[in-house]
C-alpha cells in the first residue's frame, strides 16, 4: 500500500481518513483508491495553480474556490486576481463579498461599484439584481435611484426565460434570484 511505502501524501490521508477513531479496519483496497483520488487531487490543484500563476482567469477563480474552505486570504487574492483579468463570476462574487455587512473605505467601494458594473456589462444576470438591489437600498456606495434599479432588474429579467433567474454560492451561503422577487421589487417601487 502506497501509505506503508512512505508516500506522504498517502500517510497524511490515511491520517484523516483513521482519525474518527473507528474500531473497525481500514478497507486497504478503498485505501488505495482514496488515495489514488488524492494524488489526482493534488496533480489538478498543481495545474490548476500553474495556469492561474500564467495569468490565466478561469483558473484563478477556480484556485480562489478551491481555496476559500481552508485558506481564506489566499482565496480573496486568486478572487481579485480573476476579477482584474474580468471574469464575471469572479467580479460578482468579489463585489458580494465586499459588501457584506461592512463599512468599507472609499477606494474599497469603488472597487465595488467597478465589479459589480464589470459583471453587468459582461451580463452576469446575478450581478445585474445586485446593483439593482444596491440602487434601490442606496448600499455599497451606490446612490439610491429607483430608475437605475428598476433599469438593472430589466436587466436580469430579460437575460433569461428561467424562473430562477440566478443561483450560486458566495461566502458560504446559497443566493438564489427568483423572476418573482424581481418582479416584486420593480412593482414596490
């Protein structure tokens, strides 16, 4: 078995896999696999940081996402990495994760308000109802403007038949925009 014959990265996942303290034996051929799977993991992780290293930003986002569970500092920085090189997802969900419960300085919320926009132009329909929820609550630096909003909801109404408009991940929690929500928003107004 790889992990009796000194491979690291075997023993360190054999590791994880006993440290539940299970009375019962590992499988040594599940072992085996769970390894092979790991080593695999590793190689894509090395590629992966290899082409988001070239400069490449699909592969910084998916580093960044990789990343997040256990290296947050890093991720933010792939994350950014991406967002500069204008990946729209990347632009979104840095732009979410700015705005989170913060007061952020003014260069911050300008950076903001840029990947946010960013992510508009290329058409991320989540960042779409993003500013639109920004210009009707006046958040993030973004003056509060009902006809901006509403032009922004339009926006993501129209990118897409679907009933949900946009579902994704950021931070953590699941954000899912229902045509209904914005639908409901455009009529508050």
């Amino acid at each position: 078995m790889a992990a009796e014959q000194g491979h690291a990265e075997a023993m360190i996942h054999l590791i994880r896999l006993t440290r539940d303290r299970s009375e019962q034996e590992p499988d040594p051929g599940l072992l085996e696999h769970q390894y092979k799977v790991y080593k695999n993991h590793f190689r894509n992780d090395n590629e992966l940081r290899r082409l988001a290293e070239a400069g490449d930003d699909r592969a910084q986002y998916e580093l960044a996402q990789t990343l997040q569970s256990h290296n947050l500092s890093e991720a933010m920085q792939w994350l950014k990495y991406s967002a500069e090189n204008g990946n729209r997802d990347a632009e979104y969900r840095l732009a979410v994760r700015m705005i989170r419960g913060k007061k952020n300085p003014p260069e911050t919320v300008l950076e903001l308000q840029r990947h946010t926009l960013g992510a508009v132009e290329k058409g991320h329909v989540g960042a779409m109802a993003f500013a639109g929820a920004q210009h009707r609550s006046g958040r993030g630096g973004f003056k509060q403007d009902s006809v901006l909003a509403e032009k922004y909801y339009r926006q993501a109404l129209a990118a897409t038949e679907e009933d949900i408009l946009y579902r994704g991940e950021v931070a953590g929690q699941a954000i899912i925009i229902k045509r209904s929500s914005i639908e409901r928003a455009i009529e508050a107004r």
